[in-house]
C-alpha cells in the first residue's frame, strides 16, 4: 500500500473513532490569549464564554441577528411578575448520552448563584429556580425582571449528575486560581464535545453527532491554539497554518486586506474599554503617595481624565479602530445615551492645576495593571497612556501580565489602577451600571466588576430602581442620569469603544458579530 493511501486509511480510521464524517473540515483558528476555564461559571469573560458556547448550551441564545431565540427551552411565559415557567426541549442528550431535565436547569441556577460563582450579574434579581415537571421550570424573582431573558443567553446548563459524580457541584474559586475536573472537562449539550484541553497550548473539540439543532455550517472539528506574538500568529494564518485569528493587530489590517489568499470582516464591537482607580483604600497599594489615596480626589481622577489623548490613541495605536468614547456602555446597547458619549477634551494644564490644589503639584507615582493579550493593542494603550500622564507629572509604572494572572488579580482587587474591557451580553445598560457602578456587596451580582470600588449612594439609588422597571423609556431616563452623575464624579476614566477586525483564509465563511463571537456551528470551509 502506498504512503498516500496508508494517510488516507489513517486518517479515515481517526473520523471515524470520533464519529465525524469523512468530509470532516478542521477550523484552526487563534487569538493572543487562552480559554481561561472550560468551567462555564467559573470566569466571565468574553473570549471563554463565547469559546465555551460551542459545548454548553443557554435556555435561550442569540441568532445570527443578535435577536433573542430559544435553545434549550422551547418558550416561556411570564406567570406573574415574579415567576417565568419555561417549557424545555424535549429528547436533548448531554455528551455523555445522560438525558437533559429540570434537574439540570435548577442544578445550573443554584450553581450559577453560588458564592464561587463570576456569573451572578446573569441572575440579577433571580431567588431561585423549581422544577415544575421533567420539561418544565419556573424561575422566581424578587420583582419584576425586565432582563431576565437577555441575562439567560449567558447561564449555561450543566449536568447534575456529572457534577455530582465529579465533585463540581460549585464552580471553580478562579481569583484564587482553583483547579477543579470541571475547569479541564466538559459535559454540556452543544454541538461540539470537548475533546483535548491543555492550558495556554491547545483545546480541541469535536462535532457531536447527537446535537439536536440545525447543522449550517460544515466544521467537524475545532483546533485552537494561542499565539501571543502578533507576528507569529499573522504568520501562521498566511501560512495557512490557521484558518482564523480573532484579534489580529490594527497596523496589519491593510496587508491583510490586499492579500488575496486573506479576507477581513471588521464592525464595531458593545465593549467598552476604560481605565479604574482605587477610590476605596485610604492607601493605594501600588504608589508612592504613603497615608494618602489619591485616587478619593476627583481633581485627581479628573487630571487623569483631561491628561489622556483618546484621539490620539485611536490613531496611533488603534489605526483608527475604535471610537473614542466619554461613557461606559456602546450604541448597540439599550439605553444608550448618545449625546453623552463625547470624549473629554485634552487639557493638561488644567490637569496640572488640578493636581498642584489637590496637593500634588509635582504629581506621584502609581502602578497601571494591564494585560497584555486580552483586548486589542492593550498593552500599547497602557504605554501610550504612561506616557501621556507623565506631562503632567504622574509616573506611571505600567505592570502587563496574561489574562490567565491578570484577571485572578484584580478580581481580588489587588490593584491600584487598572485596564478593563466591558462588553455586554445583555444588550442592556443594567449589565454595564450594575457591574460597574453599583457601589460592591460582596457575593452579589451589585458592583461585582467595581474593582476601584467607586461609590455613590444616588447612583445606587438609581440602578435599584433600573433592576425592576419594565417601561424602556424610564429605563433609558434612569441610565442616562446615572451616566450624568457617573461622569460628574469622574468614576471611571472611558477610553474607546473596541471595533473587532477578524481575519481569515479566503476559503472560510463566518458570521461576524458585535458581541465578537465566532460561532462554530454557522462556519463553513470550502
């Protein structure tokens, strides 16, 4: 027999151990930093949960239009104000071949809820879910939940029995970076099963033959693999090497544009990048001010803000992809308000000033945490901005790391000044104010994302009533003026909002999205 025919046999036999048809089609595809968990609550963060949607499935997802539609239940129907019942998909099948039931959902609430748990904000205002009958739940708020269904599209079921049989039946610690069967292993009902997991090398999948949703797309196996250089990873995909990178670098988008063997899709993504101070420490942990914070000055934080040239770093360092921005929430997001989504003008003198009455005329030294493979041309961003600060005298130490140990960090809040990128699953303004802006109650969904602990009781005054008001328009007049009085206090400082160029082999076809996920199951390779 000769080679060739002996790779094709080869090849044919692995197919078929893995149950994938003969024509399967490989998707290789890379970005600069790894899955942070294969635990679907154990790290909210964006690349993870759109990797993990592709195994775990949601009681609602997002069609290819971003519109709301059923998954793993059928429909839904509001009971009270307070109570939803939802009919669930009959015949789903867990990976393991165990049958999909209320059991699994309730498990997956309770589980979500947990102390460990990074997916509260997901169930905001939820008490509790009961099982009804084997396809049939209801979950119970405390009041009426206006965006219950949106935050659904980001809890994914798990099966209880396998949670139980392996001891995962609470999520991972991730700050504390715990290690669970759950955090390398996966049992979900999506259309791929987990396969191989090697942290920060490679994670492969394969296409789940028993998945009950409609196949669109032609991929049988997924391969990724992070490629921190940009170069290397730019490389791989002209090589052909890899089909698809998620994040490749602004400066090589027109390159790539006129390379035929290479196709770019590009729009603006509903993440906001922004930067956080501590406002909470009488201390900055990481400065050279001792006995005093800074940070708890608004003439401070407003220095900072009038210092640093978001102009500049969309055209220097985002080569024009981004969009400045004075507020912490994109225009893709409900309740949105346009007219304050103006970035600040740069005035350093008046910045000097500022810091010279607050008491630092020669202005301090602080540390920037940042990662640098997370968000587009972050560590850039965060030199840039060094060097912006250091005109009005503030000497900033910038500190990058891997998200793998940048987000551990600053989830425990140890951190003095930090880079953050917030998109927004819900499309709803309420994710972004009550992750960020509530004032933080430990082990809850308020202020979960408040890393500088910024407070301000009329603000908070105002999410509260956001949680359970059900008319749009008075939800859009609440964010609006926590947006005004957010401003007003300087509690953030907004940088731009992220625009998401993917490049990839003229050969393969994606949907491209403003959440910025690459779907598997509507991908197709020709």
């Amino acid at each position: 027999m000769s080679a060739t025919l002996v790779l094709r046999a080869t090849t044919l036999a692995v197919l078929v151990a893995f149950g994938l048809p003969a024509d399967a089609k490989t998707l290789r595809f890379s970005s600069q930093g790894d899955i942070s968990t294969i635990d679907p609550h154990g790290n909210n963060e964006g690349f993870t949960n759109a990797f993990l949607e592709n195994i775990y499935e949601t009681l609602v997802t997002r069609g290819k239009d971003l519109k709301v539609e059923p998954c793993l239940a059928v429909s839904w129907t509001q009971v009270s104000p307070t109570v939803t019942r939802f009919k669930l998909r009959e015949g789903v099948k867990f990976h393991d071949g165990s049958p999909f039931t209320a059991d699994d959902v309730v498990f997956s609430v309770q589980r979500a809820l947990a102390d460990t748990s990074n997916f509260k904000p997901y169930l905001a205002g939820v008490k509790e879910a009961k099982k009804i009958d084997d396809l049939t739940i209801e979950i119970l708020t405390t009041g009426p939940a206006p965006v219950l269904i949106p935050q659904l599209t980001e809890v994914r079921i798990m099966s209880k029995s396998w949670s139980t049989k392996h001891n995962v039946t609470k999520p991972q610690d991730f700050k504390n970076k715990e290690e669970t069967f759950a955090t390398r292993n996966a049992n979900g009902t999506g259309p791929f099963i987990l396969r191989t997991r090697e942290a920060d090398v490679k994670t492969t999948a394969v296409l789940n033959s028993n998945w009950w949703g409609k196949r669109e797309g032609n991929v049988t196996e997924i391969v990724y693999q992070p490629i921190k250089s940009d170069g290397t990873r730019l490389a791989a995909l002209i090589s052909g090497e890899v089909d698809f990178v998620l994040d490749p670098p602004p400066q090589d988008i027109p390159r790539l544009k006129q390379d035929p063997k290479i196709k770019v899709a590009e729009g603006n993504e509903n993440r906001t990048v922004f930067f956080g101070m501590d406002q909470f420490r009488d201390e900055l942990l990481y400065s050279g001010v001792k006995g005093k914070n800074p940070f708890k000055d608004k003439r401070v934080r407003e220095a900072v803000l009038l210092s640093i040239d978001t102009g500049a770093i969309k055209t220097q360092v985002m080569r024009g992809l981004s969009v400045p921005s004075g507020i912490m929430f994109a225009p893709q997001v409900d309740g949105y308000p346009k007219d304050l989504d103006k970035p600040v003008k740069v005035d350093r003198e008046k910045a000097k000033k500022l810091l010279a009455q607050a008491g630092y005329p020669n202005g301090f030294e602080v540390t920037l945490d940042c990662p640098n493979n997370r968000y587009v041309a972050d560590e850039k961003i965060c030199v840039a901005t060094a060097a912006m600060l250091s005109q009005v005298n503030i000497k900033v130490k910038v500190n990058a790391m891997p998200r793998a140990n940048y987000f551990p960090k600053i989830q425990k809040m140890d951190t003095s000044f930090y880079m953050l990128g917030w998109g927004v699953p819900t499309f709803d303004a309420q994710y972004s104010l009550q992750s960020l802006l509530r004032t933080r109650v430990d082990k809850s969904a308020d202020g979960d994302y408040n890393l500088g602990r910024y407070s301000n009781p009329k603000v908070d005054a105002l999410i509260d009533t956001l949680k359970t008001e059900i008319d749009p328009k008075k939800r859009a007049a609440i964010a609006r003026e926590v947006t005004q009085l957010h401003q007003a206090d300087v509690g953030h400082i907004p940088l731009h909002h992220q625009v998401i160029p993917w490049a990839m082999r003229s050969n393969v076809s994606v949907v491209h999205r403003a959440d910025n996920r690459l779907t598997v199951k509507w991908v197709k390779i020709n």
